[in-house]
C-alpha cells in the first residue's frame, strides 16, 4: 500500500493543490495497479505529526509519499533531506508558531529522504514534468512532517517529500501523474543513480 498524503489549505488561501494532487495520484496508482491511499494532513505542527502517524499505524505502507505546496517554486520540488528545525515565518491553522525549536529534542540535526530523488528527476523529465531537486523543505510544517515521516515509518520503508507549485505555475493534473510516476518509480527500484545533481549555491 502506498500513503500519499497532502495538505489543506493555509496562510488564508483557499485551496491548496497538494492535496488536489495527491489524492489524484492515490487514485492513479490503485487504477495501474498499485494499492494506494490518500490522507490529508492538517496544517499544524502538531496535527500533522498524529494524522501521520496514525495513518502509518493504520495502513502499514510500503511507501510514504508527503505532498506541499511551495508557492514560488515553478517546477516538482524534490526535497533531498528534513532538518530538526521548526522556525515558523507565519502562525500554523491551530495558531501555533515555533521559533527555532527542534521537531524532536535529542534527534539529529538532519535526516535524508530516503528516495532516489536522481532517479526520480531523470524518470519525471522523461515524462516531460519539470523537476528540480531540493536542499531545503523550509523550517515550517511540511519540513516537520517529511522529518516525523522519517523517524516514524519502519526501516526499510521509502519516504520522500514533494513541493509542488501553484495550480496556476502547474496543472493540478500534472502535478498529480508526477507524484504517481514518483511512486511507481521509488517501487521499481530504490536504488539512486550515481549521477552529479548538486548546486554551488
Ligand atoms: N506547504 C507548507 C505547509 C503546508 C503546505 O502545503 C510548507 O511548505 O511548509
């Protein structure tokens, strides 16, 4: 079983694509073939972390697939690692706004995705989606969850976390066949390529 999960909406906007899209892609993946489901996680700091964790108690995915919205960015945003870091720019739904707190006390410093994200950028441009890949998720919810994800889900267990952009910058749509072919790609084969990706800045 797959878990795709997405985000409602925040900050006063009224829809948020992730959630659009990663519900989408739960369907795609059960109609190729591949069990999935949708979860959507609240916006908060500490709602996200219990929806999450319930929902892997619950469905005991094989791979943990955490959708957001990054508004600015115009391309599939890979996130390659999760900081223990919550520093919040604006209040969450529930009001709560950290500054400068870890997501858990004592745990390290940064954790990686653990996702081919070269593997996957290579597979999503052959598809035609652009893609870039990520060294920061930000210091706000979606950071949190893609960190919890990795302390919570069973060793072995794939887990990686997408910014997607705005519908308008990309069809919800195209959005959602990425995130889909994300899972379907992660399942394939987990290995990474050996291929440079970095950036100087
Ligand atoms: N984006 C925010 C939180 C929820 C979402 O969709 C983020 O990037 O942290």
């Amino acid at each position: 079983m797959i878990l795709f999960t997405g985000f409602e909406p925040f900050g006063g906007a009224e829809e948020n694509p992730s959630r659009l899209a990663s519900q989408e892609a739960a369907r795609l993946s059960a109609a190729a073939g591949r069990p999935a489901v949708h979860v959507e996680l609240p916006c908060t700091f500490a709602g996200s972390r219990a929806a999450l964790a319930a929902a892997i108690e619950a469905y005991r995915p094989e791979l943990i697939l955490c959708a957001g919205l990054a508004e600015g960015r115009e391309r599939i945003s890979l996130e390659r690692v999760a900081l223990n870091l919550m520093d919040a720019r604006i209040p969450d739904n529930a009001g709560a706004q950290p500054v400068d707190e870890p997501v858990e006390p004592g745990a390290p410093l940064a954790l990686p995705a653990r996702m081919p994200v070269k593997r996957i950028k290579a597979a999503l441009e052959a598809a035609g989606v652009p893609t870039e890949l990520s060294l920061s998720a930000g210091s706000y919810v979606c950071n949190t969850v893609l960190y919890a994800a990795l302390r919570l889900a069973p060793e072995g267990v794939p887990v990686g976390f997408v910014h997607v952009p705005l519908a308008e910058q990309m069809p919800v749509a195209t959005q959602a066949r990425a995130l889909a072919l994300i899972a379907a790609t992660v399942l394939e084969d987990p290995e990474e390529l050996r291929v440079p990706g970095g950036a100087e800045y």
